[in-house]
C-alpha cells in the first residue's frame, strides 16, 4: 500500500478556491460607481444600470425626467445622479457632493424637497424630537480642506433649512504616524 496524500483531490484547493472567490468579487465590482464610459446623449437607461447597477433611489421630475440617484456615502464621498430625459437617454450623470451645490442651500429659504433634488438622499437623515429639527448628513470631499467633510443640513418642522454646518468627518482615521513600514 503506498502512502496517500494528506492533500484530498477531491476537493478544491485552497488556491483554487480563493483564485475563484477573488474572481467573483471581481466581476461583482464591475459596477462602475462614477459611470466612466458612459455618454450623454448617447447611453441609455439600459447602459446607466448595466454600468452603475441598481439605482439607491429612482426620482421622478416634471417633464418625465428621471433621475437615478448613486451615493457613494459614506466613504465615497459622493453622490451621483444620472439624469434620464423622457426618451430614455441618459441627459447629464454629475457628482453633486460639491462645494458649489452646497452653497445654493440656504438658511430661512430652502426646503428639504430642494436640498433633496441637489444633494440626493441623506446619508444620515436623523430626527430630534426635543429640538423639533431633522438633520440630514452629507459625507464629502470639499477643495481646500485637507480632511473630509461632514455638510449637515437642519430643517424645522415646516420642512425649511434653519442651520447647515460643514465640519470635519468625525468617523475619518488618521493615519498612524508612528507605525513602522
């Protein structure tokens, strides 16, 4: 009788088996979060999702078009909407975590429908009873400041911004200094 191997050849190994779990993570992270490759104008709806995957929140405007909402919060620092037109084209996708959208907000005027058709859903929409305010939290990356950012946005009860505050991402983990490489 010869010696047998510990080795089973029945069952995968342990390379073969992580060689087929990195390649299924791969293929399902070919959804592309920032829609390179596609073209307004030219992609369709069909394309938007092939690239991006299933939208977070689908809206619909006046004039039948949709906008597909991608957030990327928290860590992404983005939120994407690709604007669908009544013909099904893909009319403009544009990242709107930005420090231009941030100031059209403002206090005593805009409304939560209006932040919401900006900005994208809230990553964090919060309410506080006591204070009789919703808060809602943006994680994003603003030019100028070395840290990311936390934009929150406080509504009153009649659905109008009171406060919005920009402040640094309390979660963020600075970089261990004194690690060896």
């Amino acid at each position: 009788m010869s010696p047998r191997s510990s080795r089973s050849t029945s069952a995968p190994s342990l390379a073969k088996a992580s060689s087929a779990w990195f390649l299924a993570l791969l293929v399902a992270g070919c959804a592309s979060v920032n829609g390179r490759g596609l073209v307004p104008g030219q992609s369709s709806e069909r394309d938007v999702q092939a690239t991006m995957g299933k939208p977070a929140e689908t809206q619909t405007l006046a004039g039948g078009e949709t906008v597909y909402w991608y957030p990327q919060l928290p860590w992404g620092y983005a939120s994407y909407a690709a604007r669908i037109g009544p013909d099904g084209r893909l009319m403009a996708l544009e990242q709107r975590l930005t420090g231009d959208n941030i100031a059209k907000i403002v206090r005593g005027q805009t409304t939560a429908k209006e932040v919401h058709d900006l900005l994208g859903p809230a990553y964090e929409p919060m309410h506080f009873a006591r204070m009789e305010r919703d808060i809602w939290t943006y994680p994003m990356r603003v030019p100028g400041y070395a840290l990311p950012q936390y934009f929150l946005v406080q509504l009153s009860p009649d659905g109008i911004v009171r406060e919005t505050y920009l402040m640094n991402d309390p979660h963020y983990n600075f970089p261990d200094r004194n690690s060896r490489r």
